[in-house]
C-alpha cells in the first residue's frame, strides 16, 4: 500500500513537470508599443555591470507611465520591491521559466494571480538601482531548469548563464 502511494506521489509530479513543459508559450512585447530597437542586443550578458556583474538581462527604454504587459501565460509568484530592481513583479510561465520585470513605477498584479500575455501587470519605471537614469523596464527570464548547451568557459559567470534565457531572442523568436 505504501509503495503504491509513493508511486503514484512519483507519477504526480512527472506530470506536473511534464505538464509546465507542454504549457504553450507566447512570446508577447512586455512593453506597450516597443521595438528591437528599444534595447542594446549585446546588453544580455554584459560584463562588467555593476553589483549583480553580469548584466542577465535587457532593458528596454520607453516613456515614465508606459504599459508593461505580461510576455507570456503565467502564475504571479511575487509583486514586491527591493533595492535593485524596485517595483518589480516575478512570474512564472510555461517550460518552466521565471520572467523578472523590474524598475516599475507601479505594479498591477498580485501573488497568485494567473496572466495570459499582454495582461496589464504595470508601468515603465525607475525605482530601484535605477533612480536617476532614463526609464526603462529590466526584462528576464530564468529557467528552474539548467541550459547546459549555453555553458561557455570564456564569459563571467558562466556556470549562471546556464539557467538564462536571452530576453531579445526570446521575443524576436516570437
């Protein structure tokens, strides 16, 4: 009898993480009215970047008060502040992947909240590391799951990048 809870407990979870790799996912513009031209393509990954060192993602440069609209299907884990990325709000959508909004000037979600793309989640700010500079929304997107194939011995941080998506590949793939 215990053996047939643990196996079923086991095939459970196979299909949830089955499942989170099955979810289709969209590859929406996470600010209202942006281009490709709106970031640096070579800004992914840049080095050196102040505290974090490496910069993990891309910012995307648009007017205070713009829209900022979910770039995929997702659950809300977490609307908060901190003092690097201020408002910011952390979602996590299909194959597993973690997509991180930072420098809102305001948030409209709430933990627990489930998004379809282009949901209304906030607007384009510059809190956090960010007061001072020009607007902007701090896009990435991280994998629970290792990308091993990105691993490089010659770029800083690199046993990190393999849990990174390029945020501009993403969206130009879409």
């Amino acid at each position: 009898m215990k053996l047939l809870s643990l196996t079923l407990l086991a095939g459970l979870v196979v299909c949830i993480i089955w499942a989170g790799f099955l979810i289709p996912e969209h590859h929406y513009m996470p600010v209202a009215g942006a281009k490709s031209t709106d970031w640096n393509p070579k800004a992914f990954w840049y080095y050196p970047w102040g505290r974090s060192g490496t910069h993990k993602g891309i910012d995307i440069f648009a007017d205070l008060g713009t829209q900022v609209l979910a770039a995929s299907d997702g659950l809300v884990l977490y609307t908060g502040n901190n003092d690097m990325g201020g408002n910011f709000v952390l979602v996590l959508g299909s194959k597993w992947r973690c997509y991180y909004y930072a420098h809102l000037q305001n948030t409209q979600t709430k933990t627990g909240q489930w998004l379809t793309a282009g949901t209304h989640i906030g607007t384009v700010g510059n809190t956090g590391n960010a007061i001072g500079k020009p607007p902007h929304l701090h896009f990435s997107i991280r994998s629970l799951w290792p990308l091993i194939w990105q691993y490089n011995f010659n770029n800083h941080q690199a046993w990190q990048k393999v849990f990174y998506v390029d945020p501009g590949e993403f969206l130009a793939s879409g």
